[in-house]
C-alpha cells in the first residue's frame, strides 16, 4: 500500500509510513560507540586561521559521526554561506581531525582520500520556539550536516540514527544542547522515558532533529549501566513507500 499521507523533510509527496530498524547499530565501523573512548571532549586543528578548538562527539551508530558543538565554531564559519569554500574547507579540517581520533585514519592526509567517513555535522538549538509547527512537534536539537565536502540538503538517514542514539546518551553535547532547548522551551509532554532494572536502566525516547529541509524523528531504546556502559538496542526511523515503476507484461492469445 503506496498511498498515505506520512511526509517526509526534503522529499516531495505523501505516501504510507515504513518503519526502519537499526538493530544493535553501535560500532558500525569501529566496534565502539565511542571509538575515542570519551562521550565529548575538545578537539584542535592547526589551520590557515590559526589553531581552533571544537567541542565534539564522536559516536559510530549506522555511521561514524563527528557531531559538533555549533557553539564552539569560530565567527568565520557563522558568519560565512555554509558553502563558502573557506567555512567548507575548516568543516573538512576537524572531519579529518576526528577521524585520526577515531581510529580511522592514520593521519589526516589519509583521512582527506576517505571523504564519505566519517561524517560530520554541527548541532545547534532549535530555532522558532513559538512557532505552532515546532509546539506540534517539538525539536530537540537542530543540524547542519555535511556530504563528500557539501552541505547536506536535509540528513542522511544513518545520521538520524546516530544523532537519534546522542540525543539519548547523557553526558555527549547532543544530549547537552536538547536539554538546554528543554528549558527554553513551553512544557510540554515528556518524550523519554527511563526505568532502573537492577544494576542498569532502559531509556526510551523520540527524537526530533530539524534539518535545513524539515524534520526527521528517530524512536530510540538503550540501555545505560550504572558504571557508564551503554548499549543500543536499536533506533528506528520511517521511510516512505513509493512506486519505482509500473509496467505490464503483454501475453498472446491463443486460437
């Protein structure tokens, strides 16, 4: 069944809602969903501008990503069109960073040759607290990601998962930034919930990520150890159905 009237951020058309999901996503790549070993930590890059420091996430869930604090970009990356060259080639500069310090890149020479991984994208707040659309649908954190050495015109889908897993594991900046939006924000009902089993507890939430395009949710459940292990158990996201061709299939009549 095609026809629906589920909608996707950035994709034309309604059509019905597919859930999709990630089982067990940590350590795609890596085999850890933390592969530096830290939930956030500062990040430094030589550059033509001098040394910069970022505060960053580096989580594997679905995909390596290295998530930064918007926060912590020098006033060159805002103040520049996210395409400027200058403001793409720093974006490429702290991808490359990070990917040494993931473990997946011996140097960031290498790390320019492999621009698909890991990905990167900065985190923001989100925007337009009053706005009726964000109320229906509250965002928790806000993104601007980034492809092959482009902005991304909405969010990869294993990002949504990724960033979905973040939002959802105290102590990364993703979960800092959605929690700083919490406060700033009119109440409203509570998307997450936890419950202690023995010695670790079940996190259940829905993440809301506003992109340049739209919106993308993401149903996330894990479990947190009192001394700091977390697993994922898995993220799901929702894709549409649509038809990629129709065709028919002429026979002969017999006589």
């Amino acid at each position: 069944m095609e026809d629906g009237d589920y909608s996707i951020g950035g994709v034309k058309g309604t059509a019905s809602q597919i859930k999709v999901t990630f089982v067990e996503p940590a350590g795609s790549m890596t085999n850890k969903l933390f592969p530096s070993g830290s939930r956030q930590e500062y990040l430094t890059i030589h550059s033509d501008l001098g040394d910069i420091t970022v505060k960053v996430s580096m989580i594997d869930a679905a995909n390596p990503f290295v998530f930064v604090d918007a926060a912590s970009m020098p006033q060159m990356w805002h103040s520049l069109d996210r395409n400027d060259p200058t403001a793409l080639e720093l974006v490429e500069q702290i991808r490359c960073a990070a990917a040494v310090k993931m473990g997946l890149a011996t140097d960031t020479s290498s790390a320019r040759l492999v621009r698909g991984t890991p990905k990167i994208a900065a985190l923001l707040p989100p925007k337009n607290h009053n706005n009726s659309d964000v109320d229906k649908m509250p965002v928790d954190v806000q993104v601007i990601s980034y492809s092959m050495g482009k902005m991304h015109p909405s969010f990869q889908l294993t990002g949504a998962v990724c960033l979905g897993a973040a939002v959802s594991i105290p102590g990364t900046i993703a979960s800092d930034i959605a929690n700083r939006s919490m406060l700033n924000t009119p109440p409203r009902s509570p998307s997450r919930h936890d419950v202690t089993l023995g010695e670790q507890r079940k996190i259940e939430q829905n993440v809301v990520i506003a992109h340049p395009s739209g919106k993308i949710e993401a149903e996330v459940c894990l479990t947190e150890a009192f001394d700091g292990g977390v697993s994922v158990e898995g993220v799901t996201v929702s894709r549409t159905a649509r038809r990629l061709f129709e065709g028919n299939v002429l026979i002969p009549s017999r006589h």
